[in-house]
C-alpha cells in the first residue's frame, strides 16, 4: 500500500454501509500508519466499539489476542466518487471530484 | 483451480466485480449474478466499466447479517479470481482461483489461527521486496 496507495472502499450492503440500497465507491490515496501497531488504533475505538459492541469481549482478554490487537491504521485521501442511486448499477453513477 | 462450492455460492444475493481501471485505481461494482444449470457464472452487465470481455477480474461473493445489538452475524464470502467474456451481451465469468471464508463452518479465531502462516508468508514477501 506504501507502494502503490491507490485504493478503492465499496459501499455497497445495506447490513453494512446503512445507507439504504445505494452503492459508493470510493477511490482515493491510502495513508497507512504502522508506526504503532499496539496503541496507534486505540483512537477510533469508539467508533469500532459503536459498529461492533462485542469487540469489548476480545478486548478484556488482549493478551489471549496478541494478533488481533496489532492494527496498522489506514486512512482513505478520496480523489472521486461514485454513486449509484438505488444501487442501480445498470445504470451510469454520478460521479464526483473528478 | 480450487473446488468451487456452488451450492454454496447459489446462496449468495450479488456478486462486486473488481478489476483495476485504466487510472490505476481499482474500481469495484456490486451487480446480480445467477448459475445456470452447467455451472456457468451469468453475471449482470454494469454500464461502468464499459468494456469487461478478456478482462481479470475478482469477483466477491459476501453475505453479514446486523443483529440487534450491534455488530454482524453469518459472515461468509467467497473471492473467485477469474476472467470475464462478453458474447452477444451476456456477461460470464470464468473462474480460475477461490479463496474463501464462512464463520458457520469455521470459527473466526479458528479461521485467524489456520491463515496465520499464510498471512506470515504474505508478510515476508512484503518485506523483502520493500527492503529491494
């Protein structure tokens, strides 16, 4: 990712994105933070927390998960968007910031 | 190519081709998708990107259901690499190469345990060509 940053976040599941049945893509330049595997994470953890309660379960016993908790931070510069209005892919997108 | 499962790929609802686009930035789009009774792969075609014959692609089949207080129950999917091909507007895909993960049938710390040596061979390839 360092070497090539261009990436791209689908959001495309309702379950998921909560944004009804419409589809965002966005692509964009990746700015990945390994400078603290350990703690560097521990800022957005209220907003992991908010999508996945649970996760203070494996928490309370981070030893046991050594592997789980070491979490490089990446954050998504977006370039353009696009969106398909009812997740109607069939059609064009509306495209943004190009 | 690994075994594809296509009972259990029939019980997913869409299908996100993913191919990197003429900028560089890989460009993802969900769409419908149906197995026809000789095991072809139909896939709807998006309008964008336009031209999808010859091209590899992966195709990500998932599934998440929200459960009532916070967080996602049933995780599966399937990432089957493969090759698109247009005929007479009719969009199949071939596949070649399947990864896979489905909670029911492996346990998530089960699942992160058996891929740990994968992860770590992933890592060590990483590693030796940043230091190049």
């Amino acid at each position: 990712m360092k070497q090539n940053p261009k990436v791209s976040l689908l959001f495309s599941n309702p379950e998921g994105s909560k944004v009804g049945k419409h589809a965002v893509l966005v692509q964009g330049i990746a700015h990945a933070d390994d400078s603290d595997l350990d703690h560097g994470w521990e800022k957005y953890l209220s907003y992991w927390r908010k999508k996945e309660p649970y996760i203070d379960a494996y928490l309370a016993e981070r030893e046991k998960f050594g592997w789980f908790w070491k979490r490089i931070v990446v954050q998504v510069e977006p370039k353009k968007i696009l969106a398909w209005k009812n997740g109607d892919t069939s059609k064009s997108p509306e495209v943004f910031g190009v | 190519m690994t075994s594809l499962d296509y009972h259990r790929l029939g019980n997913f609802r869409y299908a996100i081709i993913t191919l990197v686009g003429d900028d560089g930035f890989p460009f993802s789009v969900s769409t419908d998708f149906k197995i026809m009774p000789d095991k072809k792969i139909v896939l709807q075609k998006p309008a964008q990107p336009s031209k999808l014959d010859g091209k590899r692609v992966n195709v990500l089949f998932n599934h998440i259901t929200g459960l009532p207080g916070g967080g996602y129950g049933d995780r599966r999917y399937m990432l089957v690499w493969g090759t698109t091909h247009e005929h007479h507007g009719t969009l199949t895909f071939e596949p070649e190469k399947v990864s896979e993960w489905d909670e029911k049938i492996l346990p998530f710390d089960q699942y992160c345990a058996k891929t740990a040596p994968q992860g770590a061979k992933y890592l060590g390839k990483l590693q030796a060509s940043v230091e190049a």
